[in-house]
C-alpha cells in the first residue's frame, strides 16, 4: 500500500490522531482533512470527480490489505457470496 493511499483512508476514516504521525505534523493533517473534506463535498463538480474516483480506488485497496473488503469490494460482514471465507 501506497503512503498516500495510507493517508487518504486516515483522511477517510477522520483519524487524525493517527494522521498526525503519520505525517509529523498537526498543521499538515489539518491540512490534508480540510482538502480531503472539500474533494468529498464536491464530488458532483466535474473539477473534483477524478480526483474522487483515484481515493475511491485508494479506499478500496487499504480496506482489501487490512482485511476489512474482500476481493470483491464487500464487506465480510456482509458475506460475500462470492468468497470462500462464509
């Protein structure tokens, strides 16, 4: 996983304990929250819908690698009829 995909599920998640140290300073996560917050409130502007389309990906694959989607972008609370671990 990506250090900035890293950062853009902190972002997501509004973990900015975790956010400060990852990025070692209280001013930069404030930062990459406001920004993150803005790209998220302007998803219907075409400016922003890219950019929103890459964190959706992003989001996708640190919530594959920790284990909380499977493969097939469902939760494992949801149990994905298409995997094996029911």
């Amino acid at each position: 996983m990506s250090k900035m995909s890293w950062i853009s599920y902190l972002c997501e998640t509004g973990n900015r304990k975790a956010l400060v140290e990852e990025v070692g300073s209280v001013e930069i996560a404030n930062e990459f929250l406001d920004a993150h917050i803005i790209m998220r409130n302007n998803k219907e502007n075409p400016a922003y819908q890219k950019l929103n389309e890459i964190h959706d990906e992003m989001q996708k694959d640190v919530n594959t690698e920790i284990g909380e989607i499977c493969e097939h972008g469902n939760s494992w609370l949801s149990n994905c009829s298409d995997c094996d671990n029911l």
